[in-house]
C-alpha cells in the first residue's frame, strides 16, 4: 500500500501524522484534530486539504450572502449593493493573502493561521444562526 500514491519525503524527519478518512464532507473529526495537531508541533499533511476545505466554506459563504441578498433587496438597489458586496469581499481577500504572506514564516508552517481562519468560520456562522433565529422569532 505504501507504494500506491504519492509518498512524502519529511528532511528533517520529525513527526508525521494523517488520518485517513473514509471519505464524504462530513468528516468534521479531521478538521477539528488536523489543526490542533499541527499546533502541538506534529506535521500534519492534511492541513493542506484543511486550507483547500476552508476556501470551499468561503465561497459557499459568499453563495450563501448573494442568494440572501437576492431575497431580500429591492430590485432597484440590488445591482448596487452587489457591487459593494462584491468589493468589500474581494479586498478583504487580498487583505487577508497579504497579512497571511506577511505572517507565514519561510517553512510555510504556521498552523495557528489556520485555526484563526477557523475560528473566524465559527463566529459567522454562529452570528447568522443568532440573526436567523431572531428573524423567525419576531416575523
């Protein structure tokens, strides 16, 4: 089995851990134990799928705002508040790419980032659950 796939080369031979899942979306144990992993110091190869997953969540986010705002905004207004919504996300992109490449040092190993990005996810999504709730009560 050791032969099938691609096999990493660790240089300086530290500690490698992976889980292996059994596949699907809805494997939330390795999201949650790859980054807190990584941080105890262990190299985690997964966290590069961790990063790949978390820019899918970002853009299902963004889905989730333009069909909110689809709904919700007048017909007049809609292609304006596109264009800001559109702005505002792309910067805070670029902000983002360029405070990551200032803070990431030359191994490219910083898992902390990652758990921030993390944490950032949670925070939304616990606003909107919030917000959502408090809509549905009142209307």
């Amino acid at each position: 089995m050791l032969a099938s796939g691609a096999v990493l080369d660790w240089p300086d031979r530290a500690v490698v851990v992976d889980k292996h899942s059994t596949g699907g979306i809805g494997d939330k144990t390795s999201l949650i134990l790859a980054p807190l992993m990584a941080c105890c110091g262990l190299q985690v190869p997964m966290m590069m799928v961790c990063g790949f997953l978390l820019g899918i969540a970002g853009q299902v986010v963004k889905l989730c705002t333009d069909n909110a705002m689809q709904l919700d905004v007048d017909d007049a207004l809609r292609g304006h508040v596109f264009a800001v919504q559109d702005s505002l996300f792309w910067i805070a992109f670029v902000l983002a790419m360029t405070l990551s490449a200032t803070v990431i040092p030359d191994d490219g190993h910083l898992p902390g980032l990652v758990l921030a990005g993390s944490a950032v996810y949670v925070l939304g999504l616990v606003a909107h659950a919030a917000i959502g709730r408090r809509t549905r009560s009142s209307g």
